[in-house]
C-alpha cells in the first residue's frame, strides 16, 4: 500500500526563520483509495428497508461461563473473519490464529458511573483462572501489563531508540542533527507537529552542547505524553443506560470481533451481564467467530443467518437485552472499507435503528484501528466519523509493527478518546490506554 507521509518545513527554517508553534502542519493525504478495492466475491449490503426489523429469525445462543475449555472454541475460528484491508475475503483461507487465553484482569477504566467512588484505587487483577493454552516460557498475564506493553511496542520502540541514539552518541547538538532527528520522527508516525514539538523542546538551551541519547530519549516521552494525555480517557459504562451499547466499527481485520471478546471478558470480570450482537452479517465465519467469544466468557451471542439485514438484528439485539437485564450490549459490524458508500450507509442505517430504540444509543461508537496500517488510520478516522460519529478508539496490533507512533499523530489530530490499546491476541493484551506509559514505552525507556 502507498503510504503518504506530510511534508514538512525544513528545520532550519523552522528554527531560523519562523515561530516554534505557528501552524505548520499539512494536512496527511486523504485517503487513497484501497488497492484491489471492494471484494467481488463479498455479497452486496442488505438491502432490507429499516423498517422491516423482524424480517429475519434471530438465534440466541446462551453462553455457559462453565464449559469446560477442552469443549469450547475450534482454533480456527479466533481469527476466521480477518481480511485484508484491501478488501480481499479470504474466507477459509486465513492462517489459524491461536487461542485467546482466558483472565479475568480488570482496570481501573471500566467504571460503572461517573462518582468518586469510582475514581477510587483499581483493584488488583485477580489471578489468571484458566491455564494458557499456549506454550510459553512466562504466562502473559503473569507478566504484567508493563511488560507486555514494552514487549509489544519493541518494535516501535527500537525503530526510534536506534534512531536516537545512532544521532545522539558523542555529538553536539546543531541544526543538521535536529532535522535528521525530525525526520526519524515523523517517519516513525508520529506526525508533523509532534515530531517538530520534540525537537524543539531537545533544542532549547542545548544548541551546541552534547546531549546523550538518554536525555532526548527522556524530553521525547514528556512531549509524547504532553500530547497523549488530553486524549487518555477511560470508557466509561454508565450503568444508568441499561443496555449500555457499544458499537463497535472498523475496517476488516482491524481486531472489532476481537476486541469485543476482550471487552466483554473484562466486563464479565466485573459482574456485569454482557449481551453480543453479530451484526457481521456478510460472511457466516464472523458471526462463529462471535459465537466463539461469546461462549468462552458467558455472554449470550444474537445472530441471525449470513447476508441478514445487520440494522434488523441490532434493533433485536437492543430488544433482548432490554428483556434479559443486560448491563452492557457489544454490537460487532462488519468491516467496513472506508471509501465504500454502500458500506458506510449500511452503517449509517444500523445507528438510526438503534437510535430508534433508545434515541441516547449507541452510548459508545469505538472505532477500532489497527496499528499496523499507519497513515492510513487517518483516512479511516475522518471518514468513519463521518458514518456513524465515533467516540472513542482502540488501537490493537501495537505489537506487530514499528508504526505505533501512529497513535500520537492521531491523537494530535482528531483529539478522540483512546480507551483502550492491543498488544497480542490473547484476551489479557487489551489494557485502557494510558499516556505515560504508552510515551516511555515508545521511547524505550524503563518503567
Ligand atoms: N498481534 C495482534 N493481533 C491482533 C490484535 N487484535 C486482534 N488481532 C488479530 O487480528 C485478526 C483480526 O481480528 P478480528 O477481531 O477478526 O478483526 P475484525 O475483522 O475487525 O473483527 C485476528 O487474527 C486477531 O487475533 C492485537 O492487538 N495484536
Ligand atoms: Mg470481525
């Protein structure tokens, strides 16, 4: 895929010529049309008006917290929906994806209500229930989230720290330096008006000094987190909406179905009843594949056959949740390419109907991104705003690419809520996003 990287001013003239904060940064491209684009083989979006909401009959399947693990979820189907961005559907063709493995950890980010009590201590994540499936050396949860996180980002981490330090090492500080540093910057992602931010901040007072790799690397975390913390925020569920419905939007492959079974595992640790909409209607290995999650963290699963109408079974979904007293309700979506009217209207459609429900829902629309794209996420944000109004983000993938700081450039821009960040498929790598950390870990510095 071509990426686009914003131009930028030269340094030189920047620290010469012009004030540190004027305006300067470039809009990135708009989106670029997705090569190969919209999957022939996909069926067409239903078509059913969004009136007809009970055209079609709708399963319940009931989850059982206390399946034993050996009988629950078929490997192949934690990832079967993935597909490219492109487009391509490669149903049954996508490498199996390794079991999630089941904790119940919790943070400090799912309060229930906004009230003091709320904002009190996080209490400690209770040990890991099931044992891992997955052979490792150290079990993830036992980790920490720390270490996780730093693991994840290392490649991230190590793009830049390499930079830094190959910069940095026995050097003074002058202007050829600062713009090779900048450079290094914003081809990590992090955008224009960051990566011009950090350099002047490195400069001040320093120019023609020596200055070690550990001091930029220190000034780079304080301004990437000066950046990052406005936009930090817990998801709140106020329980006073009860279904709280979350929807969940995103591109395929992004992590949407993924992140709903993480979710819901976090949730479910928090006793609160969990209800899953499979308004993936397009291809039936999205709908198993919520089933699966569903199942495994005890949380009862609405769907209905392939090709359905999705606004229909929200609406449905929103009526049973109501009668059975669920707390929350995660509606999953299919993916959705950005630059596909038809899609985006589906998706449009899907919001109208639920708001016909509840006119304060969805409470949440999270729009799930995917690290590993880069500037590409931008397009993805403007244009899924546009659709159905997003609240808030979650970042997963931070652990497959040196692209995190994509997540910086995005929260300089659109200045939304992250929630939430993944780091791994397992269901303990999704954690509530926090700026100091996600700052130090992306420069490579230490707890
Ligand atoms: N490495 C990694 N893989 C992830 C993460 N989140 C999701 N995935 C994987 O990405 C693939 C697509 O996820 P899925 O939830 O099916 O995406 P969807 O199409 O948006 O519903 C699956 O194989 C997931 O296991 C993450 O944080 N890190
Ligand atoms: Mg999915």
């Amino acid at each position: 895929m071509a990426e686009t990287k914003p131009d930028k001013p030269g340094f030189l003239s920047r620290l010469f010529g012009r004030k540190a904060d004027a305006p300067t940064a470039p809009e990135p491209a708009p989106a670029t049309p997705q090569a190969g684009g919209e999957p022939e083989a996909m069926p067409s979006p239903p078509t059913t008006g969004a009136d007809d909401l009970t055209a079609a009959p709708s399963t319940v399947t009931t989850a059982s917290p206390d399946t034993p693990e050996e009988n629950k979820t078929p490997p192949e189907l934690a990832g079967a929906d993935l597909q490219p961005i492109e487009g391509l559907d490669p149903e049954g063709t996508n490498p199996q994806e390794p079991l999630p493995r089941i904790v119940t950890e919790h943070g400090p980010e799912l309060r229930l209500d906004i009230t003091a009590a709320d904002l009190g201590t996080p209490e400690p994540a209770p040990a890991e229930v099931l044992p891992s499936p997955a052979p490792e050396t150290q079990p993830a949860a036992a980790r920490g989230w720390w270490q996780r996180l730093t693991e994840g980002m290392r490649r991230t981490s190590s793009s830049l720290s390499d930079s830094v330090t190959g910069l940095f090492t026995k050097r003074r500080l002058d202007a050829a330096t600062l713009e090779e540093l900048e450079d290094a910057l914003v081809q990590a992602d992090l955008g224009v008006p960051t990566a011009m931010r950090i350099t002047e901040a490195i400069s001040a007072g320093r120019y023609n000094k020596e200055i070690s790799p550990q001091e930029v690397k220190t000034i780079l975390a304080g301004e990437v987190e000066k950046t990052l913390s406005p936009v930090a925020q817990p998801l709140i569920v106020d329980r006073s909406n009860k279904p709280f419905v979350i929807l969940m939007i995103g591109v395929n492959g992004a992590g949407k179905t993924t992140t709903i079974g993480k979710l819901s595992q976090k949730f479910r640790s928090q006793g609160l009843k969990v209800m899953l909409a499979a308004g993936d209607t397009f291809r039936a290995a999205a709908i198993e594949q919520l089933k699966v999650w569903g199942e495994r963290v005890g949380a009862p699963v609405l769907s209905r056959e392939q090709g359905a109408d999705a606004a229909g079974l929200a609406y449905d979904a929103l009526q049973e949740a109501k009668a059975n007293g669920s707390d929350v309700l995660l509606i999953d979506t299919a993916g959705r390419l950005q630059n596909k009217a038809g899609l985006m209207a589906e998706l449009e459609k899907i919001v109208r109907v639920v708001k016909k429900f509840d006119p304060s829902a969805p409470h949440a629309t999270l729009l799930v991104l995917d690290a590993t794209v880069g500037q590409n996420a931008m397009s993805q944000v403007e244009l899924f705003q546009k659709a159905a109004g997003v609240t808030g983000l979650v970042m997963t993938k931070l652990d497959g690419t040196a692209r995190g700081g994509i997540l910086v450039a995005l929260a300089e821009k659109f200045r939304l809520p992250v929630h939430f960040i993944g780091v791994g498929e397992g269901v303990e790598d999704l954690e509530p996003f926090t700026a100091r950390d996600f700052a130090k870990a992306i420069a490579g510095l230490d707890s």
